[in-house]
C-alpha cells in the first residue's frame, strides 16, 4: 500500500476538468463528488465531478491493493472523496467529454464525507421532477443544467459592472428597510420592534433612493439589486427579483436611452456574438395598433390589420356592433385542417383569453379564398382583407372583433401563441426596440381612478401638460421600455424634479396634501434644495439573464427560486412565528 502524501492544506492539485494527455505519468490530487460507480469486480471505475467537470478514477485488481478495491467498492453516489493517484492514458477514450483522453488511476483515497442516496440523479437529464428538485435544491445546483445557468448569470453581471463602471456609474447600495416605494405592487412589510405598532415596507425598486442621490450629486448610479413585489404571481414571476437599477443626472430622454441602448448591444455581442443594429423606436400607441401589445416580439410579422372599414356593414352583423374588427395573416397556415383551426377557435376561447369567436379566410395557393364567413363576403371582399394584411397565396386570415382594447389583447395572445407554434420566435434570434410615449396615466376600473402607468415620479411631456386637466389619459410621458424578443426587459422615464410639479401629480393621483407629504414629503423637500434634471431605467436581471442564455424561465438563472405559491420549498418559508416572537414585535394575529 502507498504511502500517501496527502498534504493538510491541499484538498486538489487540479479541478476534474482539467486533466488531459498533457498530464500522463503525473501524479495527482482530485477532490470531489462520487457521480457514478461501475464495478466489474476485477475493474472499479468511478466517476468524480466537482463544478469543473467530470474525471473518470480507475481501481484495478493488477494495479491495486486488495484492501484498495474493497474499500472502493463501498463508494456510493454523492460521497466526497479526495483522491490521489497517476495520470494515465485512457483506453477508450471519449471525445465527447474534456478529461476524455485521460483517468486517474487511484494509489489512495480517504472519504471525506459520506452521503445519504439523494433522492433524484445528479445527472444532466434527471429523474427528478421539479418539486423534488426545489426541495433539495443545493443538489439540483450540482447539476449541470443549473450550474451553468448560475456561472452564465455571474457572467451576464459583471459584463454589466464593467460596462456601466466604464462608463463612469457609480455602484451604490441603498436600505431594503424602507417606507412604501410604489410600483404598482403591494409592499411587502417587516415589523419594527424597537418602534411599536410601526413597519417598514421593503423596496418594490430603489426608486426614491436613486433619485435622492442625484440630488446627492452622484449623477451616475447603478445597483444590481433584489426588489419585493407582494403580487399575486403570475407565471413565471418571483416575489423578489434583481434588477440592474440606473439612474442618471442632467440628461433628456435620448442620453439614457443611448447609454442602455450600448449595454444591450454590448451584451448581445460580447455574450451571444450578436451584432444589432441601431434599435427601432416605436410608439406605445403604434406597439398597441400594429401588435396589441406594449412589448411586441418583432421577431416575426403577422402584424395587425385593423378591417372595420372592409369587414363592417356587409350583413354579418356580428362584426357590425363592434368597436373593432381586426385581423393577421398567418404565414403557410392555409394547409392548416379543419381541425386545427377548431382548435385555435377553442384556444381564444378558453376563459384565459376569453374571446368570443375568430373568423377565418384561407387564401389558397390557387388565389381562392375560402372562409368561415363565405355567406356574407364575396371573393372580392376578401381579397381586400388579404391586402390590408399583407396574406399571400399560402396562407390564413384569422380575424377578431370586439371592444377595441380586449380584442388586442386577444389576438395579441393568439400572434404569440401562433409564433411559438410554428417556431417563429428563435432562441437565436435577438429583436431589441424601444417603446416610447407611453401614457402618463392609467385608468384603474376597480378603484374608478387613475394610476401612475409607470409611477408617480414621472414627468408628463411638457407639450401634454395642459391636457392633464382636461383629459387626463391622453397625456403621454417622457418614458420608455427596452423590447427584447417579446419581452419586457427595461423601463424607466425621466422624472419630475420640482416640488410643484410633484405635488400637482400627487394631486391626480387622488392623494391629499396630507397624505402626499406623510409618504413622500421626504422627496418632495429633497426637491427644494437644488435637484437637478434626472432620469433612469431599470432592467430586469433575471429575465435579461434568461433571454441571453436562450430560455424562456427564469427560475432556473436563480439559485433559490420560489415557486408559484411564493414559497420556498426548501427552508419551507413563509412560516408561523412563535408567541414570544409575536410579543416581542407587539403583534397579534387575527387568525
Ligand atoms: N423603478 C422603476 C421600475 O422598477 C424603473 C425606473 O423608473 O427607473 O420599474
């Protein structure tokens, strides 16, 4: 038996990812984690992996101790071991994984820790469905679909550090203990001991501080930062998220809209080697008209074509009440079966998007026109809606009539759906743009009010300002979104930095003077001593993350996400608070 030379402060010479021909005759010290075992009786071979990848450790009856093979072959999955032996060549040598050329053939090793049989395979396609895998989480992280997607988030942030460090921001860190920031969300709140009956709210986004610090001076800010939303979450949202937080001072619309406009190119290249060009600009109003949607994915076409003026008062009276008949032509679907199509009819029909019906017109690659609505339009009638959606030979029509807002939205929900169908929305593919003009303010039918669309701090448009008296939901505001591939992964406005201003705003958005100066006097006085001009953006980091590493989730780009409930399966959070807890916070509960 060797004697082994296991220094005290030296776990491994190398990673197992790393070994190659280079290395043959070597002696070695690995450690890490039994993936797999395989045991021929005369053979052992084991595999070990730590975060760098896999190498393959050989036991053999001619090569090794006795003692050696037996106590290898009471290794099991999940062990860590340290190991130390040669480096040899390998037999069969697999071109298909980094260490291939080479294994390890083992003078000695000491278990350092033992391990229960985990309850899914720590492999990359796993047994493990995705409850069992947030549960034990910390083992899903030793696979590599997750570990790579967590190293790729590490990437994608300090691509976005250097970037906006380079370009002179600031990384500044502002308090999660705060007072209510509104975005839209209920707060999440935490209770005060030391001031009784009193909470803090934390941050839904580092809003008020940011904009404190341009008053501060620092005219360059950013922050990779968690935010809380108490929503009710809708798929795919996590009730704390990151965002890249920036904030800028003395700049117009057209500097921060620059200034992001380069991260994303800078990302796109230096992280998918994609170039871009310059992003489109489309109005809120035109994203609306064109797609039904505030964050098109303009990926792939199929864009609206509003038919009132074809489709209306020609005896199908179903489209003749409506307040709009509208319609998009669908690329090679005129093959689609009948059966297909009686499913898309019961596809926006389901309570999800809760449409009345869909009318389609098949424009056949022998120029014909075929439709569901043949009684009551000629060919000639339909050609014409070809033309206003731009359908060729080949392909369908499917039009949508109803109160104008909804039915965007419907056949929006249908346009994307469709998209994914027919494989139109490539992961490869990046179609960034920006939507702008969005309106100031929103009406809320719930509470019969208006709402900030972004938030309070944003800054009307100067030439709209008058309309705020007189018809408040058409004043547009000085803010923006970054578009990506469908997806919302920036917003931000220019803000209002005077204090009458600010409480005019206030004033709208039905807060007294009062409650106006109780939530956010302190921003309204910082606005007294000399604020300048400002203005910023926020993007989503998670979604960001997850559009640049190809995916559609985000769960899977956070180490410990919650799932749909808001909870955290693993340390089965939220939970109750013990009595003397209560107490202490002064709190009883009304359960
Ligand atoms: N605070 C905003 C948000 O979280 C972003 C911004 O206006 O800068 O959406």
């Amino acid at each position: 038996m060797p004697i082994l030379n296991f220094k005290d402060n030296m776990y491994r010479s190398h990673t197992c990812g790393e070994l190659n021909a280079q290395q043959i005759g070597n002696k070695v010290t690995l450690s890490g984690w039994v993936q797999k075992v395989r045991n021929k009786g005369f053979m052992i071979w084991v595999d070990l992996r730590d975060r760098y990848g896999l190498t393959q450790l050989i036991f053999d009856e001619e090569r090794s101790s006795k003692e050696l093979m037996e106590k290898a072959g009471n290794l099991a999955r999940e062990f860590v071991i340290q190991v130390e032996g040669t480096v040899i060549e390998r037999e069969a040598k697999n071109p298909n994984m980094a260490t291939g050329e080479i294994e390890v053939l083992v003078d000695d090793f000491k278990i350092l820790n033992s391990s229960k049989t985990p309850p899914f395979t720590i492999e990359d396609e796993t047994d493990g469905g995705e409850d069992l895998r947030m549960k034990y989480r910390y083992l899903d992280i030793r696979r590599n679909p997750v570990k790579n997607k967590l190293m790729f988030r590490h990437q994608v942030g300090m691509k976005v550090r250097n970037y906006l460090s380079n370009q002179g921001f600031i990384e500044i860190e502002t308090p999660y203990l705060i007072k209510s920031t509104p975005e839209g969300a209920r707060d999440f709140v935490v209770p005060s001991r030391m001031n009784e009956g009193q909470f803090y709210a934390l941050p839904q986004s580092p809003q008020t501080f940011k904009q404190l610090l341009m008053v501060g001076g620092m005219d360059k800010y950013f922050q990779i930062v968690k935010c809380f939303r108490d929503e009710d979450l809708r798929a795919d949202r996590q009730p704390e998220f990151t965002q890249i937080d920036c904030e800028m001072a003395f700049v117009e619309q057209e500097d921060i809209l620059n200034i992001f406009e380069g991260l994303t190119m800078h990302l796109l290249k230096e992280i998918k080697g994609v170039d871009v060009a310059e992003f489109p600009r489309m109005t809120y109003d035109e994203a609306m008209k064109k797609y039904g949607n505030d964050k098109p994915d303009i990926r792939f076409g199929m864009e609206f074509a509003e038919l009132d003026d074809l489709a209306k008062n020609k005896g199908f009276n179903v489209f003749d009440q409506q307040e709009l008949v509208v319609g998009i032509a669908v690329p090679g679907a005129a093959s689609f079966t009948r059966k297909e199509i009686d499913n898309l009819i019961s596809w926006v029909k389901r309570p999800q998007i809760g449409a009345n019906g869909l009318v389609w017109a098949k424009y056949n690659e022998d120029g014909t026109l075929k439709s569901s609505v043949d009684k009551f339009y000629s060919q000639e009638d339909l050609a014409a809606w070809a033309e206003a959606t731009g359908a060729k030979p080949g392909d369908l029509m499917l039009v949508m009539a109803g109160d104008a807002a909804k039915t965007r939205s419907q056949l929006s929900a249908l346009r994307m759906h469709l998209g994914n169908e027919l494989g139109l929305r490539k992961a490869d593919e990046f179609a960034p743009l920006w939507v702008v003009d969005f309106p100031l303010l929103e009406w809320d039918e719930e509470t019969e009010r208006f709402h900030a669309m972004h938030h309070p701090f944003t800054s009307p448009k100067k030439e709209d300002f008058a309309l705020l008296e007189t018809e408040p939901g058409k004043v547009r505001a000085n803010a923006y979104d970054l578009v990506l591939n469908g997806n919302e992964i920036g917003g931000g406005s220019i803000r209002i930095h005077d204090k009458e201003t600010q409480s005019q705003m206030f004033k709208y958005l039905g807060f007294t003077p009062e409650e106006a100066k109780a939530q956010f006097g302190f921003l309204m006085d910082a606005f007294q001593y000399g604020a300048p001009p400002h203005g910023g953006i926020a993007f989503g980091f998670d979604r960001l993350v997850a559009i640049l590493g190809g995916q559609e989730s985000i769960r899977d780009f956070i180490a410990f996400p919650k799932n749909n409930a808001g909870r955290d399966v693993m340390i089965d959070a939220p939970a109750k608070l013990d009595n003397d807890q209560l107490d202490e916070l002064h709190l009883q509960l009304k359960l």
